[in-house]
C-alpha cells in the first residue's frame, strides 16, 4: 500500500552488484570490504558528478537514480573503465567486477528510496549482464541510442524473474567511440590509396573483452549480406552464396575487423532489411553488400560499403572478371574495404587476405558446391559432397581448401553415425586437415586447425582441443566456429567463466546458437551460477528436440525458481529420451564437483 507522503515520478534507474562477492568474502573478507568501500565512494562521487544520487547500497549492490537516462549511461561507462583501471595488476581471482542495469521506469517515492518495477527490472537488467558490462532496457535504449557515441548490441527479448512480460536488452560496447562522421570519396582506390586518403577515420570499436588475447586493438564491425545472385539461373546460387563466404572468411582474417558468420547474414538474403535495422540486430557499424552476375567464364561483381545506422555508402565498386581474376576481385574487395574503414594493412595481413588461389577454375566451383551440401547436413549431401571434394583434389592436389572441406564432410560423417567405422572417418579428417596445414593457405588453414580441434574435441582430448581452437582464432579472429568450439573445451575443463566469454563472443558474430551450442552456454551459465541468464538461453531452445539441453533448462528453471516449468521442460526430457539417467550426465565434464552440481539441479527439476 502506498503510504501518504509518497510519489510517483519517472526516473533513470542504475542497479549493480558485485560478481562473486561470497567467494571474494570466503577468500578474503576484510580485503574485499575495503575494496568494496573504495567503489562505493566511486559510485557517489560519479553519480554526483551526473546529477545523480545513490539511493541505497545494500550488501555489495548499489542502487542509483538519475533524472537522466543519458546522464545514467554516461555515468555507467565511467564507471566501468575507472573500475577495470582499479583492478589493473589485481589477479583475475580478486578482481571486483561489477554488472550494472539502467532502466527507464515509473518509480514510487517514500522517503529517500524509490521502489517499484523501474527499480525492479534495473535490477533484472543488471543480473543478466556480463560482468563488467551496463545493461539497458528498451525504454532506456531509446532514450540515448543516437545521443552518445555508444555502439549497442541488440541481446533480444528475455524473461526475467518476477517481471511478467519479457524484456527487451541492450548491452552497451564499452571499449570504443563511433566514428566521426566524414566524408569518403566514392569510387575505385587501391587499399593503399584508401588507407591513405581517410587514416584520420577511426573504426568502429568492438564490445568487451575478447575470449582470447592475441588480438588486443579495437575492432570495426561489420556484416557482409549475402550477394545477389544476378546469373538468371537459380542453380548458380551456390556460386554466388561462395563468393560471398569467402569475401566473409578473407576480411575475417584482418586482426582489426570483427565480422559477422555467413549463417548469422543467411537470414537476410530471404526478405529485403532496413540497413539500420540489420545493424541494430546484427551489433555491426558496417555492411557490405553486393551481386554477382556469371555468364560462362565471365563475372561482374558489384559492392558497396556503408554504415548501417545512417545507409550512408562509403565506397563502392564494380568489378568485371574472366576466371581465375574472380580471386583478385575477393582480395580487392576485402583491402578496399580494410582499406575505406583505415584499418592498417600489415604485409602478413596482405598474405592472409589474399590466400592461395586454385589454378583450375573447375576445382574452385566443385568446392564451392561441395559446401553447399555440407551445409545440409544430411548422409546424402555429406557422399555428394565428398565426391565433389575428391575431384577438386584430383583436378588441384595442392589446393588447401578442398583438403579442409574433405575434413569437415568426414567428421560430419562420424559424428552422425553415417559410416560403419566411425574410427576410420576420424583418421580421414586427421590426415585431410594436415594436408591442408602441409599447404601454406593462412585461410584455409585457421579452418584446418578448427577441424582437427573439433577431433580432438570429439575423441576428449580437450587440452589439443584448445590448443587447435586457439591457432584457429590467431589466424582469424573472426571465426565463430572456433570460439564456439573454444567455449565448449573450456567448459569441460571446468573453466566456467572463460568458456562463457567465449561462448558469448562466438555469439557476437553468429547470433542464433545452434542448440548445441546453447547446451554449452546454458550449461555453462548454470554451473556459474546465473541461472536467470541460463532461462533467457533456454526461452528461445524450449521448442528443440535436444534432450540434453531440456534437461540442463529444467535445472535452470528450478534454480530460478519457476518450479513449474522446470517440471515441464523435466517432463519434456523424458518423452524425448525416455531412459535419460540423470546418474549418467556430466561424464565430460573434468571436475566430479560440477557434474554432481548439474546433476542436483535436475534432480530439483523432477528428472
């Protein structure tokens, strides 16, 4: 009941806590105290400086209102890099980190506290954030999206706890600004030309930690659409659908570019997409799109590059080619386009960009198709493709990429139980990976390593798995396979957090997990404690016919405390999997603690 002296008013609401405060306690109780009074005094100090006030401070949470969502966000991003500064040279293990939620929200009034649902979902925003990251509902998004020089991630629709409707997230990129708004001339430039007219041009900046730390400068982001195909014939699709995975794979390999997977683009090419709304979706500043028209050995190539938010072009060109020159036309595309958004072009960057090119013309578009059936991921497309593949290798014996696809269609093949020896596939996809490495292709190369990491991965061999994943990722930073497969090793060597952050960047550039996928991030989730992002995962999973990722869904479920569709999505387990044991979950997983931890939770679930 609303007592008499109070208010309603509409307000900026910023929540945060601290991540793993009771292990920071059980670890060290007095340290962590005055490390958290130390913040605290931030906070105020901050919050004043932004027209705001710390409302309450309860435990290791801070609640702070802002008469201003522009004022709240900007006081949050201060936030954040003066702590990441505080804990500089502090070990990983005592670092306090905060998540932080803004909500723009009606508010009640008592007193000096504010309660109510904007106070409620701030705090909901800020449970299903990264750590070090700032959170934003709609309300709040809209309210500073074109106001700050802020990049914002669309996370989707989530359920969170006690709020009947879901919630729509942001998270906020924290390591960069955007770029100035200048003019760039139109037209053919060599790279070097390009780099030179517009250096002064700083690139988009990429969200958060990356997983791994080879790469440490900001990134431009960008999505390359899937090219028309403009050949007049359907069946030329896969010709154009490889052109434009191969334009995606060599901008992949500059270190200073961060670009979206070819399935995360795949959605597009069906229906028409505002620009800004393929941005706002996808995270990406940039988008590069284009056709390609094939009429016997001759192709046109058409691309432009511009900026999603405003659709303003960048650059643009049209290329006409006869044969092998199709190549050259993907290595110019991606240094123009390297090149317009002044990422520095390095001499072996040039080298992994470029590739090796198959001589033969025939062997290159057998590869491109043999892809195409892979992708079906069906016994009949996996023994076309592998015809396909032998004859590419015949035509070209030194040609890494076929031996690549060779090893991905026989561990395809092993993995969906298409063969009588399962061991025999297993020793193919060895021997064709390493034929591939034999072949000094930087591209195909990174694709080779996330193969035999995914063998490894396969066998449990999890130790080679990570290395293999992360020789992948040092020749393309951009490879979601490889940070997926990079996340699921780490989880079952029991290294939680590391396996969230690389699942979770392998999600910035393929946003749709597959379901697999989203077992080894809920499950991850789970074990770490955040079973409320683990049910924001399981939302969009309910419907898969995994009985694995229902079962983790039912822990997570319990855990959050809806018991009821725990015990449904418990139920659901066991029509798929009528004898799943929940005595038999966990055996990947290294440490016997966490297996018993999922176990437990499912048992809560009614399995």
């Amino acid at each position: 009941m609303q007592s008499a002296g109070a208010e309603r008013r509409l307000a900026a609401v910023l929540a945060a806590d601290v991540v793993g405060y009771s292990r920071l306690m059980q670890a060290d109780d007095q340290a962590t105290l005055a490390a958290l009074t130390e913040r605290r005094r931030l906070f105020a100090a901050r919050a004043a400086a932004h027209g705001g006030r710390v409302v309450n401070a309860p435990g290791d949470s801070i609640l702070v209102e802002f008469p201003s969502v522009v004022a709240a966000v900007q006081c949050a991003v201060e936030l954040q890099r003066e702590l990441a500064a505080l804990d500089a040279g502090v070990a990983e293990a005592r670092r306090m980190r905060f998540r932080m939620g803004i909500h723009l929200g009606d508010v009640l009034v008592d007193g000096a506290g504010i309660y109510g649902d904007g106070v409620n979902i701030a705090a909901r925003l800020e449970s299903a954030c990264e750590p070090g990251g700032v959170a934003l509902s709609a309300a709040a998004h809209e309210q500073v999206r074109d106001k700050l020089p802020l990049s914002f991630v669309d996370r989707g629709e989530q359920q969170v706890k006690n709020i009947a409707r879901p919630v729509r997230i942001y998270a906020v990129e924290l390591s960069g600004k955007r770029a100035p708004r200048r003019r760039l001339a139109v037209g053919r430039r060599s790279a070097i030309a390009a780099v030179l007219a517009i250096a002064a041009l700083a690139g988009g900046w990429w969200a958060a930690q990356w997983a791994r730390a080879p790469v440490e400068a900001a990134a431009a982001t960008i999505a390359v659409l899937p090219f028309a195909n403009q050949s007049g014939d359907p069946k030329r699709e896969y010709f154009s659908d490889g052109v434009t995975e191969d334009i995606i794979n060599a901008l992949g390999r500059f270190s200073e570019l961060r670009v979206m997977s070819h399935s995360a683009v795949q959605p597009y090419k069906a229906a028409p997409t505002l620009p800004e709304q393929i941005g706002r979706e996808l995270g990406v500043r940039y988008l590069v799109r284009g056709s390609v028209r094939q009429a016997g050995a001759r192709v046109r190539v058409g691309v432009e590059l511009s900026e999603a938010a405003s659709g303003r072009l960048l650059w643009s060109e049209r290329y006409d080619a006869e044969g092998k020159e199709v190549f050259e036309i993907q290595e110019r595309i991606a240094r123009n386009v390297a090149g317009t958004l002044a990422v520095k072009l390095t001499g072996l960057e040039q080298q992994r960009a470029a590739g090796k090119r198959p001589e033969s013309m025939e062997a290159y578009d057998l590869v491109l198709r043999a892809r195409e059936h892979i992708a079906r991921a069906d016994r009949v497309g996996n023994r076309e493709a592998r015809a396909l593949l032998a004859r590419a290798v015949q035509l070209e014996p030194r040609y890494a990429e076929a031996y690549t696809w060779l090893a991905e269609a026989e561990l395809q093949r092993a993995a969906y139980g298409w063969i009588e020896n399962p061991e025999e596939a297993l020793r193919r996809t060895e021997q064709h990976a390493r034929a591939a490495l034999a072949i000094n292709d930087p591209g195909s190369n990174a694709r080779a390593h996330s193969m035999l990491g995914a063998l490894h991965s396969f066998t449990g061999n999890f130790h080679a798995a990570l290395a293999e994943s992360e020789r992948a990722l040092a020749l393309n930073p951009s490879d979601a396979f490889a940070h997926a497969q990079r996340g699921s090793v780490l989880l079952w060597l029991g290294r939680i957090e590391d396996s969230i952050k690389a699942s979770e960047t392998a999600r910035r550039f393929e946003p749709r997990l597959t379901s697999l996928r989203a077992f080894n991030l809920v499950l991850a989730y789970f074990l770490a404690g955040r079973a409320d992002a683990a049910v924001a995962v399981c939302e969009s999973y309910l419907g898969v016919d995994r009985a694995e990722l229902r079962a983790v869904c039912a822990a997570a479920l319990a855990e959050a405390g809806h018991a009821d569709r725990a015990r449904e999505a418990a139920a659901e387990t066991k029509r798929l999997q009528p004898f799943f044991d929940v005595q038999d979950f966990g055996g990947r997983l290294a440490d016997p603690a966490l297996a018993e931890k999922a176990r437990e939770g499912m048992r809560r679930a009614g399995l």
